[in-house]
C-alpha cells in the first residue's frame, strides 16, 4: 500500500477530557515500530467499559484519549519483527494481550499475560506502546491508547501480541464482538465456571455479555437457566437464546436471591453476575447452593465499594470467583471462536442491536446508557 512508513490522517473520536461526548476529529497515526502493527478498523462496537473511563469517579483515567477495544480491521502495514500478520489480513485487536513467553501465557491455568502491569485496575493500563510514547497526534498534542487497542479510530497501531488473526471470509461486522462481549460471557460459562450438564444457572444482567452468558449455559447443557434483568424486554430475546426463566426484581415483593433460591430448592449450582455493584454481587451470591455453588463475578460497577462476604459464607463450600475476557488466551482462542461463528456454531447476530455510521459514536453510547441497545456496531 503506497501508506506503508508514512503517517496517515484520518478520523477518530477523542474523548478530551471525563463525563463530555466524545469530539470526531482528524488525527495522525503513526507507522508501526518494532513488533507493532496498523490496522484499519472496520468495524468497531461499544462497551460499558469504554463508558467507565468517562465516569468522572473512575480513577487511572488519562486524557485525551482514543477509546474502543471491541473491533476488526484488516492490517495496513507491519512494523521491524512482526513475522505472524502482513498486510491484508483480517484482524481482531486484543485488549488481553498473549505474549507466548511469561509465566502466565506459559500456565494453562490464567489467560492473563506479564506485558499487562496494573493488575489492579487492567482498564488503566496498556495507554501508551511499549517504548512509552503514542501512535497518535491531533492538534499537535499526543493522545493516549486506550487497553492497547483504541479502535474508536480509523486506523490504530496495536502490539503484534495484542492482536488475533483471521481467516479472510471472516463477516467482520460480526466478528467484532468477540474483542469483548460474547467472549467474556460465553467464556466465563465455559471456561471459568465450567458449567455441567444438567445444571442450574442465574444470569444477572442482559446485556452483551449476559446473553452471550446465556449461550454459553445452553451449549454447556445446562437444565434450567434462570435469567434477571430489570428491564422485561430483554426477555424475548433471552428466551430465544436458551433461558428457561425470566425475572424481573420490580415486580418481585421479596429480594430475587430469596426467590431464586426457593425456585431451585436451596439456590442454583452456578450464577453469573453481568452488571456490577455490591447489591447485584451479593444477590448473585446468595442465589448459590451451600456445598458446591459457584458465583462467577464479570460486571464492574465503577465508584462501588465492593463487596463484603464472610469467613462462613465460603466456608459452607460457596465459591466466588472473577473472570477476564472469559478465560481465552486471545491470540489462540479468538481465532477458533470466529470459525465457530462462520460454522454457525455460535450466534453473534443476536446480540446487534443497531449498526450506525462512525460518526454517530455519541448516539451509540445514548442507546447504550438508556438500556435500548444490546450492542451497536460502528461502520466507517
């Protein structure tokens, strides 16, 4: 391509400063440096956690910033070292990066990578490119990366560990959602949790991830799978994916972990908390029978003081447990997810909502904070 080693302008959406919509400005983006590639995003969704950063009580948030991490591109050039992607191929940037050589992309057990550094809080990490500068300039300011992969740009540079590749007939306008939602939910279900046939699940939240959680509880075999969300026209959908049971806590006269419990005689084998927030946490909880219960927590709830559980509660054989992007090690996984999808093995269709041009990227977040919205896809 005649923009290999040159910078290329093009369009991007800047969140300048917290709690304001983003501004779609022209922007500079660097050729790739060593083991890095530049992509050009083709489609990109959005999700709660890009919305987190703007939270003005979210801390380790830098600005200006380009956020998005839930997209597919195809690579415009490579940069010195990169012997696995050239250009043309179709991609997937990962914000849960797979280096192949730490102790922990070494251990089967994790699908954390050493290259991430602030474990505490994953969201603030990965803002600049392992030499510590930015790919990106607009108005003769640098701009930060956003979890390595800032795909709320035409064109972004990505490490060539932060990104999974392709077969070429793969539908990118699809794909994408694998970057974050549908992998962390179904993920969580298959590769956390590790669901049983015939077992018994509760799914708090229906959004992006809850469904693809829904769908990774059917594929398990799950028996019953028992979903929660405040908002009952989400149901449908639900149902048509594999839920069993559908409850909205507004029109329960008892806490829903009550009626959870008395639905499945001393509460569920697994349950699955998607929204964040100790309340939703702590109904998760206590929706798991004594003895084997697991509560697997995904959501995050920004400004949330977390959760309080007692010695005792674990104690009688509950286990609370976390997961990251579903447990896949993306360079790996990712890959033979999108196969899946093309195989029809999995339904990607299900969770897209809407499909709005780039530019209407403020839109997208309105549908998503006022609850109409499943996922949006953004098409350049």
């Amino acid at each position: 391509m005649g923009t290999k080693e040159k910078i290329i302008k093009c369009k991007a959406a800047i969140a300048w400063e917290a709690n304001k919509p983003l501004s779609i400005e022209e922007v500079e983006v660097a050729p790739p440096k060593d083991h890095e590639v530049r992509i050009q995003i083709i489609a990109t969704a959005l999700c709660h956690s890009d919305a987190h950063i703007l939270h003005p009580q979210f801390e380790g948030g830098v600005f200006p910033v380009i956020l998005g991490h839930e997209a597919a591109g195809i690579v415009e050039s490579i940069g010195p070292g990169v012997t696995n992607f050239k250009p043309g191929d179709k991609v997937i940037p990962l914000h849960a990066p797979q280096c192949g050589k730490c102790k922990f992309c070494l251990s089967p057990r994790t699908n954390f990578c050493g290259k991430l550094k602030h474990f505490k809080n994953p969201m603030g990490d990965q803002k600049l490119m392992e030499d510590g500068t930015s790919r990106f300039t607009c108005k003769g300011k640098p701009i930060y990366h956003f979890m390595g992969t800032s795909t709320f740009s035409q064109y972004t540079v990505v490490s060539d560990v932060n990104l999974a590749k392709l077969e070429d007939d793969a539908n990118l306008e699809r794909v994408c959602l694998l970057g974050c939602a549908f992998s962390t939910g179904y993920g969580a279900v298959i590769n956390n949790a590790k669901v049983t046939p015939g077992s018994t699940c509760a799914i708090f939240g229906l959004g992006g991830v809850g469904l693809s959680a829904v769908m990774g509880c059917k594929a398990s075999g799950a028996s019953r799978i028992i979903v929660v969300d405040i908002n009952s026209e989400k149901f449908t959908k639900a149902k048509a994916l594999g839920a069993t049971d559908c409850l909205n806590p507004k029109d329960l006269d008892k806490p829903i972990q009550e009626v959870i419990v008395e639905m499945t005689n001393g509460g569920v084998d697994f349950a699955f908390e998607c929204v964040g927030g100790a309340k939703i946490m702590r109904a998760a909880l206590d929706s798991v029978t004594v003895g084997w219960g697991v509560c697997t927590i995904i959501g995050v709830n920004i400004g949330d003081n977390g959760l309080n559980v007692s010695a005792m509660e674990l104690l009688m054989g509950r286990t609370l447990t976390g997961t990251s992007f579903g447990g896949w090690k993306g360079v790996t996984s990712v890959p033979k997810l999108a196969a899946d999808y093309k195989n029809k093995k999995l339904d990607l269709d299900a969770l897209v909502t809407h499909t709005l041009p780039f530019d209407k990227v403020n839109e997208a977040f309105d549908l998503m904070y006022q609850g109409k919205s499943i996922r949006t896809v953004l098409l350049f």
